[in-house]
C-alpha cells in the first residue's frame, strides 16, 4: 500500500513518514522548500495553490492514503483552501484522507471541547484551519478531520527548543502560565494518525494528550528533561499581552482513545521517560 505524506518534511511529517516506512508502507511526501533526508522516499516538491499540481504528484504517487500534514499559519491560499483542493484531489481518485487540524478553531470560551463543539475561532490561522475542516468535510465525507494540539517532542519542537534557548539566556521571553493547552507526543500523534488513516473511521476526531498544561508548566518539565535543574523559567501572563487566541483550550480526546491501539500519553508521562512508546503492543 501506498502512503502520501502532504507536508513531510515538516515537524510532524518526518514522523509520519517514519512510522509509515518502518510499518512497511511505500512511502511518498511533498516539501515546499527542501526534502526530507529520509532513504526510500519518493519526494515530490508541492505548492498547495496549485491544483494542476497536486492532481498530477496524486496522479504519480497513486496513493491508497493521504494524510495531509501541511500548514503555512495564516496563509488562507496554503492552509484553507489548499487542504480543500487536497480533499477534492482524494476524494476523485477515491483516496483514503486524515486531514489534520488544530485547537486554534477553537475559542478557549468554552475551556473543554469535545468532537461535537463547533468551531469559533478568534484569529486568522484558527479561521484558516476552520475552512479547511469545513471544506474537506463537506468534498470528502469519509475523511478523518483529526484535531491535536501542542506537539512536542524529545526536545525536537519548536516549543521545546525555545524553552532550552529562553533557560540558557540566548533568548528572551517568558512562558505564559495562563496559556493552557493539551500537549501531544509527536510520535504518539504520527502513530494514532496513522492508525486512524487504516481504519474506517471518518469524521472529527481529537488526538491530542490527556495533560492540561500551561505553556509554563510545560515548559518546567521541558527544562527539567532537558538538564537544567531546579532552576525556573521566566514566567508572565498572556492577557497582560496583545497577542491573539484564546488561553485556556484544552481537546478531550477520550472518545478517539477508545478506539485507538496507540495510547496518547500526557506531558507529564512522556517528559519523564527516555524512551518513546507507540502502542500499548509495542
């Protein structure tokens, strides 16, 4: 079977498509700017503004399953309607599609928020993310909208990264204590996306971790992981700031968990560990 990757040369798509090679899948991604350095991986350079383009790397690659992985923030050409024309591309040529989503469409009004809350964001990227589970719901009715949350890793995150920088005095900034969301373990993502990609699962689904934590908490066990003692970071307040989105937006992801082999560990569990778990079967 044949496994495409949109965006795999990201964060998150290096781990796709290294669960999706190690599965024993045929393996093939899209870059924007510059492959992934994965071996026996077909690349394919894709722009998501062009259709033309898409429908011919599809048309190549002959995917059973798509999983779109790609996001460029706000860019509405890239992240809303580019994910439709991916949608629309899948759905012709009777492809398999997990499109993957964000809490940013989300408010934090509501503070919990399952599968059957609708969308209300408040900044141009949650708006962005909003259209595209819109648009690929509404060509591609068997797809799996997956939304997850702050993805981190084994110090390879951007988060992760800038906590290492802020506690070594190479960057300034503080880590907000009333930023609240559901950190997710990339690999624990990749897997469960992966999973839900095999399965005959459709619709909104949430994948993120069953941790509630600020982006100061977290950001303490990151340090703490990563060396740094008893030492704290520098902490301040995200409403005392001008910055857009809501604060405290936290996904259940119970009901996607009980369908899923691969367990969704929390922050405290997976910053506490050396090794990186999949699946409660190993």
């Amino acid at each position: 079977m044949t496994v495409l990757i949109i965006g795999g040369s990201g964060f998150l798509g290096t781990e796709l498509v290294r669960l999706t090679r190690a599965a024993g899948h045929d393996t093939a991604a899209t870059f924007a700017t510059r492959p992934g350095d994965a071996p026996d991986v077909a690349w394919h350079r894709l722009d998501l503004r062009d259709a033309g383009r898409i429908a011919g790397v599809m048309a190549e690659v002959a995917p059973a399953v798509v999983i779109n992985a790609s996001s460029e923030n706000a860019d509405w050409a890239v992240t809303a309607d580019g994910a439709v024309r991916v949608a629309m591309t899948a759905a012709e040529r009777g492809c398999r599609l997990v499109h993957v989503s964000s809490d940013a469409v989300f408010s934090g009004a509501q503070v919990r928020y399952d599968e059957s809350c609708l969308p209300d964001p408040v900044t141009p990227y949650g708006a962005a993310k909003a259209a595209a589970e819109t648009g690929v719901r509404l060509v591609a009715g068997d797809a799996v909208v997956a939304r997850t949350s702050l993805i981190t890793g084994d110090g390879r995150s951007t988060h992760e990264r800038a906590v290492c920088e802020v506690m070594a005095g190479t960057r300034d900034g503080v880590l907000f204590t009333d930023d609240v969301r559901c950190p997710v373990h990339v690999t624990d993502l990749a897997a469960a996306l992966l999973e839900l990609a095999l399965s005959d699962e459709a619709g909104v689904r949430h994948v993120a971790g069953p941790d509630a934590l600020s982006r100061y908490e977290l950001g303490v066990l990151v340090a703490r992981r990563a060396g740094f003692g008893s030492s704290l970071p520098p902490s301040g307040r995200r409403a005392d700031t001008t910055l857009l989105g809501g604060l405290d937006i936290r996904l259940n992801s119970d009901a996607t968990q009980q369908a899923l082999r691969t367990r969704l560990r929390g922050a405290r569990e997976f910053l506490a560990e050396s090794a990186r778990p999949t699946s409660d079967d190993g």
